[in-house]
C-alpha cells in the first residue's frame, strides 16, 4: 500500500499501489523538464479549483531554486497507479511537485521551514500561537501530519515531534511532513493538560471560529491537517500518574488505517474509534488515515519512548513511500480488539504497589499490584481477570476506591478472527515487543 503523490492543498489523496522505476538525470535542465511534464500531469489528479499548483513557480523558478541537488545528479521517482488495472494519463512520468502554499508560506522542494500557525501579533496570539515546521521533499510523494502537545503535560510527544524534525532530510525525501508540535503552547509552558480557558482541547475537534478560545485553536489546526495532508499521527502520552507502553490506538473501519498503525513498527495496536471530537477521530471521519501514539507518561521527557515514537513515524513514512528506508511492521498478535481495566475494588483504597512490569503477559489469576491500606494492616491484592498484556498500568501512588489501574488488552483468536487468519498469511512479519 502506498499514497497517491501530493499534488497540491486541494487534491484529494487517493492510496494506491505503486511500482516503482528510478530515473537518474545529469542537469538541472533535465530536472525543469522534468518538472514541467510534472506539472502538467497533476492536472488529472485535482479538482478544477485546485489553486496550488495555478499558483505554484514557474518550473524555470524551481528548476533553478536552492531545491535542486548541487551534485548535478537529480534522483526522482516514477510512480504508475495501478490500483484500477488502467494506466493513468501520466504513466511513465514522474508526480507531480512543487513548492507547497501552507499558511501564506511557500515551502519549496528539498527545503525545511518554520513559521507560525498564525502571524498575527496581538494579545491573544501570545498565549495561542504555536509553531508549524514543513519539510517538503526533493520529489513527489504523499503529506503526513505530525501532530503533538495537544495536552499540554505530554512533552513526550513534543519530543518526538523535535527528534523528527531535526532528523529528516528533505534531500532524501519523496513527500511532505507537517508538523504541529505545541498545539497547546500555554500549558506546555505551565504543566497543564488542558487550554487556558479549562476545556481539553481533544473533545472540540473539528472547531469552530464562532466557537470558544479552544474550539478556535482547534478549529485552526484541523484546516491544517485536512488541507495539506493524507495521514495523521497524533503523538500523546499516559495521562495522571499512570504508564503506557508504546501503543497505536485506530478505528478498526479503515483497513488502510490499520495498515499504517501496523507499520509504525514497535509497540502494540490497540482498535478503536476515539472519543468524538478527538482530532483522531474526526481526522479519521474526514477521510485522513488517522492514528494515536502514546507512550511514557505526562510532564516528563522518557528518551526511549520518545526514540521509539521517532523511530515508528519514520517507519510509517516509509510504508508511506516517503522514506526510501526499510520499515518496520507491528505482528497481528499484538493488534488488540479489546481492552479492559483492573480497577481499585471499593474499600479497597490505600498504597498501591505493582507486582508486575509494563508490558507483561498475564494470566487469569495473576496477581497483578497490592494496596496496603496504612494503620489496618489490611492488604488488598489485585488479580487478573483475564489473560492479556498489561499495556497500561498505574505508577505507585495513593489510590481510592475505583481508581483505574491496569489495563489489559485481550488477546485470543476469538477475539477478532479477521486479523488473525491475515497473519496467517503474513508470517514474515517481525514480532515486537509488548
Ligand atoms: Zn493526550
């Protein structure tokens, strides 16, 4: 599975398969012809008010712009759709490309940019206004958004976004990354999970302009997202003194969704559609592949979780055809349908211990943690239920009755049958931890 080449804003995606031929060009002239021909063919990719690619540079502006390789050999990609068994008006050429028109800025080929959601200079800006980073690659391919710091106490995230940001090469890139990585900047500032005006900024997606300080911001990031790109990770952490492990969560209705949950290479799967007004979700009910990462937990940096989460968007930029890097593929029998909590029994409050790691396998009458209860000498053990894998779980604190502390995801062929007759048919694909 691969993505349709970014035409333009307005272009609709469109996944695809694609074969692959790599032509080797020795002038910059044979890259303006090149582009020209590009240009050209993306016309049968857009609709008719497509304005970006009418707007874009004269290919004799691109041609000679800081995007082309000094060495004199230009690499690029010829993609043909086959997904119909109809060649398309512009087999044999290379997608079509060009600067990308994002937020008033014009991103060109092989070039890395950062501005501001918003140039706006004023009282309100100060306290809203986040960054945007685009790398725009030397050569067609599809756009993925990057998504992080929507709750303000998961700096993980904004880790990942860092990490991926500083480590892409445009020059080696067929696509476009756009990154939001401080959504919610004042309360990465201050700790705070939620925006300054107390709403959490996850349940107000798409948003609205009419709408509440956060239903603003939230209605500015998601034009974002579903102008300029095909796909979305939304990178988040655990939340209120508790651990994930590294996990992918995704609606079980977009196979290709799945797909590229799968192929972020490490950690656990775990099926399902979101809160509504989550930006997964109405990313996902827009028409975007839409997934979650969350690992570690709030305020905090975890360097290895944030190196996984890095490591896994370049994975999916790989699947993606964006990286011309070998990728990683999540086994199906870490995909989990279900999930279920261990929760605090009533009365049971106290000091809670666990008796287990994140990530272990756990069997119906395992004893999971303990909680003492101080000055009764009363210990309350938390046993399994079910088998799983612990894939999250309370760190030691004071708990009180119903307090969520482990949850397990289900694992069982019964489970979801469909994905485990396909790995079946999938036995190459590498087991990972979780
Ligand atoms: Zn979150």
């Amino acid at each position: 599975m691969a993505y349709a080449a970014d035409t333009s804003t307005n272009c609709h995606w469109r996944p695809y398969r694609r074969t692959r031929r790599r032509v080797f060009m020795s002038s910059p002239s044979r890259f303006g012809l090149a582009l020209l021909l590009t240009l050209y063919a993306g016309l049968a990719f857009c609709d008719e008010e497509t304005p970006v690619l009418a707007t874009a540079s004269p290919a004799s502006d691109v041609a000679s712009a800081d995007a082309v390789p000094a060495a004199g050999v230009a690499e690029t990609v010829i993609d043909t759709d086959t997904a119909s068994g109809v060649e398309a008006p512009d087999a044999g050429l290379p997608p079509p490309w060009g600067p990308l028109l994002i937020l008033d800025h014009e991103v060109l080929p092989g070039s890395k940019s950062a501005f501001l959601l918003t140039e706006d200079q004023n009282f309100d800006s100060s306290f809203v206004n986040s960054s945007v980073w685009v790398v725009r690659g030397i050569s067609g391919g599809p756009a993925l958004c990057l998504t992080a710091g929507i709750h303000g106490d998961e700096i993980n995230g904004v880790e990942i976004a860092r990490r991926v940001y500083s480590s892409l090469d445009p020059a080696e890139m067929s696509g476009t990354v756009v990154i939001l990585p401080m959504i919610n900047l004042a309360g990465i500032r201050s700790g705070e999970r939620y925006m300054a005006d107390r709403r959490d900024l996850n349940r107000l997606f798409p948003g609205r302009r009419d709408g509440s300080l956060s239903s603003i911001v939230a209605g500015s990031v998601f034009k974002v997202v579903s102008s300029h790109c095909q796909a979305l990770i939304d990178l988040h952490t655990g939340s209120f003194s508790r651990l994930n492990i590294p996990q992918i969560r995704v609606t079980v209705d977009r196979p290709s969704a799945l797909d590229m949950a799968r192929h972020f290479g490490s950690g656990v799967v775990v099926l399902g559609d979101g809160p509504k007004g989550s930006l997964r979700r109405e990313a996902s009910d827009f028409g975007l592949d839409a997934i979650i990462y969350e690992a570690g937990g709030p305020h905090r940096f975890d360097p290895e979780a944030a190196q996984v989460g890095a490591d896994g968007v370049r994975s999916v930029m790989a699947w993606m055809g964006i990286l011309d890097t070998p990728g990683k593929t999540i086994a199906f029998n870490s995909v989990f349908r279900r999930t279920y909590w261990e929760r605090v029994p009533l009365r049971g409050g106290g000091f809670f211990f666990p008796d287990v790691e994140i990530g272990a396998r756990v069997k119906p009458g395992d004893r999971l943690g303990t909680i003492h209860a101080p000055g009764y000498e009363k210990e309350t053990p938390i046993m399994a239920r079910r088998a799983g894998t612990v894939i999250g779980m309370a760190v030691p604190q004071i708990v009180l009755s119903g307090y969520a502390l482990f949850n397990i995801g289900i694992e069982g062929s019964d489970i979801f049958p469909g994905l485990m007759l396909q790995e079946s048919s999938d036995p190459t694909a590498p087991e990972v931890d979780g």
